[in-house]
C-alpha cells in the first residue's frame, strides 16, 4: 500500500514533497556512484592524463596500463610478485575466515538462544558479546605475542621447570594462520544469529526433541532452512570484512603473503615516495600517473569479487533487513 494515495499525490504541495525527496535520494545515489566513476575512468587514463588540470571527466584515450602493470608489476619495481599471487592470497584468507567463522558464530547463537538456561544465558551472552568492547590495537602486542609463540601469550618462551629446556611452540606468523585463527570468532556475528534464532519457535524444537533428534539434528534440519536471511548477512558481512582486511596482514604477514589492501597500501607509498620535488619533473610524473593507474585498477579489481557477492546474495540480504536484530 502507498504512503500516499493517488488523489493525494495530485495536490500541488504532495508533489513538491514527493519531487524534494525523489531529488534528494537521487542526489544521494549520484554523490555515492561518483567515487566508483572516478576510479573507473582513472584506471583508463593515460598516466599524464591523472594529473592534468582541469581534471577530464572522460579519457581522451583509453588507456589500460593500469591494468597491465598490475599482471606484470615487477618490470616497474611496484610489485614483487604477480597479480595472482596477491588475489590467491586474499581468497584463502577470505575462504579460511568463512570457513570457521560463520559455524562457530552460528552454533555459539543457537547454543546461546536454545540451550542454556536463561541465568547462565544472560551471564554467557554478555561475556561472549564482551570482545566488541575491546579495541584491537589493545589486543595486538598480545595477539603478536601468542601467534609468533603458540599457546605462550610472552616475548620469550619459557625453559620447562628445573632445565633450561624452552617449551614447545608453534609460530604462526608469515602463515595464513596468523590472520585467520584471530577472525574465528566475532562477537557481531554472534549478536546478528542470536537476534534471528530468538524468532523462531522453541514448540518446533522440542517437537523435534520428542522425536528424537540430536542438537546437530535440529539445527541442521530445522534451524539452518529458516536461517537462510541472517545467514546470507553473516556471510556478505563476514566476506567484507575477511576480504578488505589490511591491519592484521600488514602486521603478521610478509610479502608474498600479502592480500589485495595491503597491495594497495604499497603502491601508494611508491606513489608518494616519487611525489618530491626533483629537476626531473616529467620522470616524476610518469611515476606517479603510472602508480595511479595502478592503484585505480587495483581498487576496480578488488571491488568485483564484493560486487558479486551482492548479487549472489541480494534477495536474501533484502530479507535480512527485517531481521529482529535490526530492529
């Protein structure tokens, strides 16, 4: 049904309203389009071309050498590997993220919405939600710490009693460990399942109790065909963020296991290192526009893989709208 009906709209005020907030939603969609045009038609721009002033709206000439330094950045020193390594990087940090994550939050979610009883619920739900209250750079010096000494949370490993014998450890640092056992867990997550699971009838799950079925049993026949909306938010949420990660990889990985944004950063501080003043003025700025060319190119390849996520999950994700936990 229409917020307003037809004989409404036909009163002259209605329609300076209705036409003030259509052109206020539209100058909205433009304004947040805009920066994604930018990029796009910079990463075909010559590299003079970046820089020119006035700025061209539009390339005078198509020019992809943003797009073909990234599949051969090492001629120009600004990659030390190919393209492809930064992109398989990125999908097994996103794909072991997921991977773990999105159970784990599901089932601490169920456990926490239809298990426990509601004292310890409550004492649980607040402790298990207290991670969202901890800043990271708080937790990174010890987070380092643990990864590089495994389960040791020191700057040293320490000699077992009475020998100077270290205790075993593992470092997972330079491995795609280091990024993802620290996102097994996410507190939001939990928030998003628990809000969504609290919905749905116990008179089902007891029902199915009575018939004999396991928890597994009930979550995996019951709970996960009516979860579909909440779980299709988790898992665009969840990619988001695994994908466009960049603080943890910077710091627990090295080069060749460096994902997309951390590439990024990168060619930004080749772009910056030649932006000084020099006699060479006309070497500098073909730096400097090639560098953006790539850094635009970059910034188009890595928004596809999030783009079709969207796509993939848009009918449920308008159905996670309505999610109790967004209300």
């Amino acid at each position: 049904m229409p917020l307003i009906t037809p004989v409404g709209r036909k009163r002259w005020r209605v329609r300076v309203l209705l036409i003030s907030i259509g052109g206020a939603l539209w100058l909205g969609v433009i304004l947040h389009l805009f920066p994604f045009y930018w990029t796009l038609i910079t990463s075909l721009k010559s590299p003079y071309e970046c820089y020119r002033f006035p700025p061209t709206w539009w390339p005078e000439k198509i020019n992809p050498i943003g797009y073909t330094i990234l599949f051969q950045g090492y001629i120009w020193s600004i990659m030390d590997y190919s393209l492809t390594v930064y992109i398989k990087n990125s999908f097994i940090i996103t794909g072991g993220i997921m991977a773990i994550q999105i159970p784990v939050c599901a089932l601490v979610a169920y456990a926490l919405s239809k298990l426990h009883r509601p004292r310890w619920n409550r004492i649980l739900f607040l402790y298990l939600i207290g991670p969202m209250l901890v800043p990271q750079a708080i937790s990174l010096i010890p987070l380092f710490l643990l990864l590089h000494h495994f389960p040791f949370a020191t700057r040293h490993i320490p000699n077992i009693p009475f020998t100077s014998i270290p205790f075993p450890s593992i470092s997972f640092i330079n491995t795609y460990w280091a990024v993802i056992l620290p996102s097994c867990y996410s507190a939001f997550n939990v928030l998003l399942f628990k809000g969504f699971f609290d919905g749905i009838p116990d008179e089902l799950i007891n029902a199915a109790r009575l018939d004999g079925a396991s928890e597994l049993g009930i979550f995996g026949r019951i709970i996960l065909p009516l979860s579909k909306p909440v779980f299709a938010v988790v898992s665009y949420f969840t990619f988001s963020a695994a994908y466009n990660s960049f603080f943890l990889p910077l710091i627990m990985l090295r080069e060749e296991k460096f994902p997309l944004p951390v590439l990024m950063q990168k060619i930004q501080s080749i772009i910056f290192s030649y932006a000084k003043p020099t006699t060479d003025t006309s070497h500098n700025l073909a730096y400097i526009g090639i560098g953006q060319n790539a850094l635009m190119a970059i910034a188009i390849i890595q928004s596809i893989p999030v783009f079709i996520m969207f796509i993939i999950f848009r009918e449920q994700l308008m159905k996670g709208i309505k999610l109790r936990g967004f209300k």
